[in-house]
C-alpha cells in the first residue's frame, strides 16, 4: 500500500496556497493597524511548558498531546506544540522581553498539533493566527483584541458573527465558586460523564463546558460566576462591556463560556460564525494574568486570542467570499532549435531580473506545443526565436489576447518586454 498522509493532516497544493496567502495578508495588515509584531517560536517544547501553563486537569494534555522522547536516556520529553501561547509567555521570559518594554504585544501564523478527532474544519496538524498582549491589565486591551478580531473577520464580508462574553473569575473569588459548583455536581455525580466525574474536584468549571449531551442537562441550575465574582472581577468585567458598548460591539452574555484551558483569569471570550453549526468557533480567547508568574516571571498581567485558520477558510469558502485566482502579467520564450535554446535562456534570466514571471520550454515541444502551453498558463506575452530571427538579429512579440505580433531587436527584448509589463 502506497504511504498515506497521517490521519488528520493535510496538503496544500498550489491551487490552495492562494487562499492561505489572502487571509495571512489581511491578517499581516490587522495586526500592523493595531500595534503587533510577528514572532514565531519552536513547533515543539520542552512537555514541562504545557503541563505548567495549560493546565494538568484539561482535555489538551490529558488526551490531546504529540509527546515524544529524544532516546538519548534521560526523563526529558518534548510535546509538539498544541497551542502557542504558553511558547509565547517562555520566549517573553527566556529572552528577557519584560524588562525591555513596558507592553509587549506579539502575533503569530503557525500550525499546532492535538490528536483530536478530526471533523470539519478540525486537524491534528492546524493553523492558527493568534496575538498575545503581555503588561497591561486594563479593559481597554480585553475589548481592543475583541474588536480586532470582529474588524478583521468583517474585512472578509463574514457578517453572521456572534460574541460570547463571560469573566471567570480570579484565585481570590474563584475558590468560593468553585466549592458551590462541587455541592451542586455531587449529587448528580455518578450520572456526569467519566471526564466530568473525574473533573468534579480537580476543575469543576470545566463541567460547564461539557460537550456531553447528559452533563449539558445536568448543569442546567448550576450556580453562575458572575453572581461570585470579587469586587475586581466585577468592575474589570463591567468595564470591558461598557468599551463593547462603546465600540458598537454587540455580544451575549455567556455564564458556560470557560474556555478549555486553566490558565484563563476575568475576561474570556469567542467569536462565533454561526452559519458553520456545530463547530462554529472561529475565535477565541481571554485573560490570562497569573500564567506568566506561574512560569516563574515577574507578575505580569496578559490577555491573547487564537483562530483557527482552516475554520476561517472553510467559513470563506461556504460563502463564496474567497477571491479568484490573480493572474499576473508573465512571459514566455519559444525556442526553435538548440542555438534558438541557449538565446531564449538568456532572455528569460534577464526577464526574471526585473522579478518578471517568465518561463521556456524544457520538454522539447513543438512549436504549436509551447505555444499552447503559453496560453495554458495565461502568459500575456510570447517571445519567438528561430533560426530567421537568429539571423535577423530580433525576435518576435506576440500579444496573446490580441494574436498581434511585433518584430524587436534582440539586443533590446529584455528592456522592451520588461516596459510592457511593468508600464
């Protein structure tokens, strides 16, 4: 049996790479509007990172992680990275960012790796573009990453967006919370799904965020955080939305939303593009001000955000929002003959100077061959070269939209081919 791609995976061949450079550019341009520079960070790490900053008791590192081990004999394990911003807050530390600017705001474009089933818009290796604000706890930044997402999803023509807001609290109101969720599943306990019953007293909010159609009914009545949320909590979150409200930012109130990670603090939030169903998160993200301390940093208070960039592109595609293919204005050179050969060569090196696309034969065609190969790949212009054009010293311009031809001197074609197409 021929050797498969592994399940989960994905090619992207040449016909796809066109819709990935249009949404890396807008992407690229949102993030340059609102004040972030790319970093980019190893696609695996040290497992200690994951297990620190995740969070033990979440579905990502108990059940979704790629960990490997080096063989050279010692404990150390690396895990394929299944988020980044954990890769973000290291490299923040490692290279000393908090003690050379005050607010670090970073973005990055780059494939993660969970072994999750996969469905649609859903991969074991994804992509994901994602920006992280580290050195400011105030509102202002938590409603500034929500509009930006909104702005960019709408710079698409996606208009069918929903946001989910909710504040999940601090390690000072957190706790009391917590044990009011443990009374309420007790009871029910031996009906919640093995995880949730295994969650019960290690993280009960992840409870409410069950995909279990048994555990949803059994949350119904639950207590909400928003009614135990510290005096902190409560004026940082009623802030956010009054900025929302401000910014036009219409979104729902959601008690369920938790996110799946425990690093989250206060403000989290997802960005919905609801024609997508079941799966219709795009975006997603919130505060996390107590991960970089956790790592052994200075206190630093963050917020971030991932999208899932294969769910984006599915979404594009299900509303024919993604652009037809550009051509660019090229060239091609026909050579009759071998002398013909090694002057068409020149030609198309020097056009290619000028960052022209340009192309010859290397198969040995027939005229009429290349000919109808030129107008395969929508060249706008063919040069002709054979032995009477070799004699003659010149060469002839074909206009392929037009069929009209013109005779130019040889020693002049790269300059008058480069004028055509640049203008």
């Amino acid at each position: 049996m021929a050797i498969r791609k592994p399940k989960g995976t994905q090619d992207f061949l040449p016909e796809q790479i066109g819709n990935w450079h249009f949404i890396e550019q807008y992407m690229r341009d949102i993030c340059k509007t609102y004040g972030f520079n790319e970093i980019r960070t190893p696609v695996f790490e040290d497992t200690k990172l994951f297990l620190r900053g995740i969070g033990e008791t979440t579905d990502v590192v108990q059940k979704e992680m790629y960990t490997f081990s080096t063989g050279d004999h010692t404990d150390q394990t690396f895990t394929l990275r299944p988020e980044n911003t954990a890769s973000a807050v290291r490299a923040y530390l490692e290279n000393k960012v908090y003690g050379k600017e005050g607010l670090t705001k970073w973005f990055y474009i780059g494939p993660m790796f969970r072994h999750d089933k996969p469905q649609a818009g859903r991969y074991r290796q994804f992509h994901q573009f994602g920006a992280e604000v580290l050195g400011s706890q105030s509102p202002v930044v938590d409603s500034e990453v929500i509009c930006m997402i909104l702005q960019l999803l709408r710079s698409f023509g996606l208009q069918d967006l929903n946001v989910e807001v909710n504040s999940v609290g601090c390690p000072n109101c957190r706790p009391a919370y917590r044990e009011k969720l443990i009374a309420f599943f007790e009871p029910k306990k031996e009906q919640l799904c093995p995880d949730c019953q295994e969650r019960l007293y290690k993280n009960p909010l992840r409870i409410l965020d069950c995909k279990n159609e048994t555990c949803k009914d059994l949350s119904v009545g639950a207590p909400e955080i928003h009614e135990h949320l510290c005096t902190e909590c409560h004026d940082h979150f009623e802030e956010v939305k009054t900025l929302l409200d401000a910014a036009n930012v219409q979104y729902n109130l959601n008690p369920r939303l938790v996110r799946g990670l425990d690093y989250y603090t206060k403000t989290a939030f997802e960005v919905q593009y609801t024609p997508l169903g079941a799966q219709s998160a795009v975006a997603g993200g919130g505060r996390y001000d107590g991960l970089v301390e956790q790592l052994e940093g200075p206190s630093t208070p963050a917020i971030g955000f991932a999208m899932g960039m294969e769910r984006l592109l599915l979404a594009l595609e299900k509303q024919n929002l993604l652009p037809e293919p550009a051509v660019d204005p090229s060239v091609f050179v026909v050579a009759l003959g071998d002398v013909a050969k090694v002057e068409a060569f020149k030609i198309v090196q020097s056009v290619r100077e000028h960052y022209i696309p340009c192309e010859m034969d290397g198969q040995g065609k027939s005229m009429k061959a290349q000919l109808k190969y030129a107008n395969k790949i929508n060249a706008k212009y063919v040069i002709i070269l054979g032995d009477d054009e070799l004699a003659n010293g010149e060469a002839i311009v074909r206009f392929m939209e037009t069929s009209e031809q013109e005779t130019v001197p040889l020693s002049t074609i790269s300059e008058h081919i480069t004028s055509l197409v640049k203008g």
